[in-house]
C-alpha cells in the first residue's frame, strides 16, 4: 500500500479526521466544557482547501482499488459540499450546545466525503451510514421543542428502513452479478431481469427516502421543525447533497430507459407537485423549507433523466444553487427564541426593522423559486434542458408546470418581508458570525449569477 497515495487522495477526509480527534481529545483533557466551533472550522476549512487542489489539479488515484478511488470530478463534488458545509458552522457557532455538536458534524461530513469517492457497495453504505447517523443525535441536541425526541426517532426508524432496502437491493445485485462494484448497478439498469430489475428499485428507493422524495418524505417536515436551525440547514443542504451525489456516482454515465425512467421521473414528479402545494399552508418557516426541498428533490432526480456526461454538471451546479440560497436564507433569520423565529408571522415587516436580513431571504426566495437572472433559474433551466434533450419531453413539460406552483409561496414569504405591518414583539438583528454566513453565501451566488457559464463549463 502507498501511504503517500492514501495522504494524498484522502486528503479531506484526514482534515476532518483530525478535527475529530482533536475536538475528542481536547474535551478529554478540559477542565471546563469547550465550544469547539474554531477546531471544527479549522478542519472544515482545510478540507475544503484540500478538495480545492485536488479537483484544480487534476489528480486522480485509487488508494485502495475497488474500493475508494479520486478523481476530478468526485474531488469537485466533495469541493462543493464541504464549502457548503462552511457557512452552516458559521450558523450554528451561537447556537451549538457544545462540541459534541462540532464532533458529530464532522462525523456526518466525514461519511459524505467517503461516498463521493466510493467504488463499491461496501464502501458507499459504510458512508451512507456514517452520513446518516450522527444527524439521528443531531435533530434532538439540545432539546429545543419537546417533539424533537419524535422527530429524531422517526428519521431513525425511516433511515433505517432505507438501509435495509439499500442492502436487500445490493444483495439482489450480487446474487445476479457476482460483484460488489458500483459498476453493477449501472450494468443492472437496462439488464432486463426481474432480480437486478428489483435490486436497482430498492437501491433507488432507498435513496428517495434519504432525499425526501414523495411518498418515501414523512420524515423530513417533522425533524426540519424540530431540530435546530443550524442543523435544519445541514439536512436541506450538505445530507442531500451528498445522497444526490452518490446517486450521480451510482448511475455514472449509464443510460435510462424504461421501466426504470418512469419510476424516476413519476415519483420526483409528484414530489415536486405535492413539496410545492403542501408549502403553501405551512406556517412554520422550517416546515416551509423541508416542503420546499421535497419539491427541489424532484428536480435534481430528474437530473438522472438527461444523458450521462451531463448528470454531474446538472446536479453539482444545482446543489451548489440550492444549498448557498438556503443557507443565506437560514443565516439571515432574525434572532429570538427558537419557536418564535420559525414562526413565519415574524418575518412581517422584517425590511423596516432589519433591511439586510429581509433583502437576503428576499433574494434566497426568488433563487430557490427559478426567478431569473438568479443562480436558482440558471440550475433548473440546466436541468429542464437536458431532460428535452434526451427526448423526455412530456416530462419535462409537467415538470415545468409542477414547478410554477413553487412561486406562491416564495412570493407569500416577500409579500410578508416588505409588504406587511411588523409583528408585535418580532425579533431582530442577527450574529456576526450569522451575518458572516449571510455574506459567505451571498459572494458566490453572485458570481454564479453573473458567470453561470465559468462554473458550468468546469464542471
């Protein structure tokens, strides 16, 4: 085994490996309880810089072969998720309980760093479950509403439920094949046998459920409203992040074609449907966004309808899109007690008390709803076209019309932001390390707002 190879290739995950360490042990040895939140992002920012050189210059390697392998374009998507992951500490940086926060953070992110550069089924579960289970104890940390303990179960019992089909599919899959390679499956899609046939179903559906896709998303409202804001914003961003990236790495550069397309086109379908209408009647603004995000599922599954080289240009850039917009909206929240602040009836008149707070949730709506010239239009206009290009027109078309539906409540909240009377006792301002994540966010949206065509034509 080349160690310099392992070093190397493995780069980010070491950095967020020895923050771990470093946060367990520096617990170990206080004599007073540490907030951790300047090792955790010292870690997260090497990671991130890791990443970055290793996606600019090019290197690819396989450490250990079959098994975890890098190259350009998995070091890009862990690039994406890790700087994602910069603003979301930022945000939790005054409102984390404690380090053990930092530590099951990095955890999760350590999980999607070793799916994103997964060769086979061993190695893509061993990182989908360490993704997974660290956000279990995260939805209840701290204990802010007294349904969090039910929310944390109900994402473990349905998390769970999604491991086991995952498994029984990986099984049907190497009963039929022989291996355990993540070339399997994209030998599987168009095999035409009822075993492999029913193996991709259950992998696919396993990954509806990580993503929250209809009718697999029961979970999702509940443990966005009650878990905490930042950890709500690791879950709308970095856990399906790095579930729709693994699925990209899963499918690779195989075709589509039926009965599969349909069960990927039908479900994210209803989910961009049902997220949109089901968003109109919430009054919690984390509800608001875990509807919002089952209808943004939708959109980056029908990413997978398009040819292959384009799958992981469509859904890097629109992850990228919909993770900075959600995050400059969940940074920008004014402060208070955390009931009152998911309250939408707070955000009224929000632009007469705090200006800058309301034109970035202002700004994060129009994205995540498709308003052009914002990064959010860019993203669904990258995947809408190359669904039509690979000859799924109908779908599209009723993509489309499911997604004009998104409009009325982005709009609603806007209408509340600079429309409304202020409500009474509304809270106000913001953290400046809240504030940081705000601008963190706010820079690189605009630069994909101005420049989509740079970051497209590298991806």
């Amino acid at each position: 085994m080349n160690w310099n190879a392992v070093l190397a290739a493995m780069a980010p995950e070491n950095a967020l490996l020895a923050g771990i360490v470093l946060l367990i042990g520096v617990d170990i040895v206080a004599s007073r309880p540490q907030r951790g939140f300047a090792l955790a992002l010292l870690a997260t920012g090497a990671a991130t810089l890791a990443a970055a050189m290793l996606a600019a210059s090019g290197y690819a390697a396989a450490p250990f072969a079959g098994q975890y392998s890098i190259n350009p374009a998995s070091a890009a998507a862990k690039l994406v998720v890790l700087g994602l992951a910069l603003p979301v500490l930022l945000i939790a940086r005054d409102e984390a309980p404690g380090s053990r926060f930092y530590m099951l953070l990095l955890s999760s992110l350590y999980g999607v760093c070793l799916m994103l550069s997964s060769d086979s089924f061993l190695t893509l579960f061993l990182g989908l479950e360490i993704m997974s289970i660290p956000v279990y104890t995260l939805v209840v940390v701290g204990l802010r509403r007294p349904q969090s303990a039910e929310a944390g179960l109900k994402y473990l019992v349905l998390s769970g439920t999604a491991s086991a089909m995952f498994l029984m599919g990986v099984s049907m899959l190497y009963g039929g094949s022989g291996s355990m390679s993540l070339s399997a499956f994209a030998v599987a899609l168009n095999s035409g046998t009822t075993a492999a046939s029913a193996g991709v179903v259950l992998i696919i559906a396993a990954f509806f459920l990580k993503a929250a896709v209809v009718p697999f998303h029961a979970w999702a409202p509940d443990a966005y409203e009650a878990a905490s804001v930042p950890v709500t914003a690791y879950m709308a961003t970095i856990v399906k992040a790095g579930a729709l990236l693994a699925v990209v790495r899963l499918f690779a550069e195989a075709p589509v074609d039926r009965p599969v397309s349909d069960l990927i086109a039908i479900l994210p379908l209803v989910s961009i449907v049902w997220g949109n209408l089901a968003a109109m009647r919430q009054t919690s603004f984390r509800r608001m966004i875990a509807y919002s995000s089952i209808a943004h599922a939708g959109y980056l599954f029908y990413a997978f309808l398009g040819d292959g080289p384009t799958r992981f240009q469509a859904v890097a850039f629109y992850i990228l899109a919909y993770g900075l917009m959600n995050l400059l909206a969940f940074a920008s929240l004014p402060r208070g007690d955390d009931r009152a602040r998911d309250d939408l009836e707070q955000l009224k008149g929000l632009f007469h008390r705090d200006p800058w707070a309301a034109l970035m949730i202002g700004i994060a709506m129009l994205s995540l709803a498709g308003i052009p010239p914002f990064p959010g239009f860019v993203a669904k206009f990258l995947i809408f076209k190359n669904v039509i290009a690979a000859g799924w027109t109908t779908y599209a078309v009723l993509g489309l019309v499911g997604s004009y539906l998104g409009i009325y409540f982005y709009l609603r909240v806007i209408q509340f932001l600079f429309m409304s009377p202020a409500a009474a006792d509304a809270g106000r301002g913001q953290q400046r390390a809240a504030i940081a994540a705000g601008l963190l966010c706010l820079l690189p949206s605009m630069l994909l707002t101005v420049f989509p065509g740079w970051l497209i034509t590298r991806l």
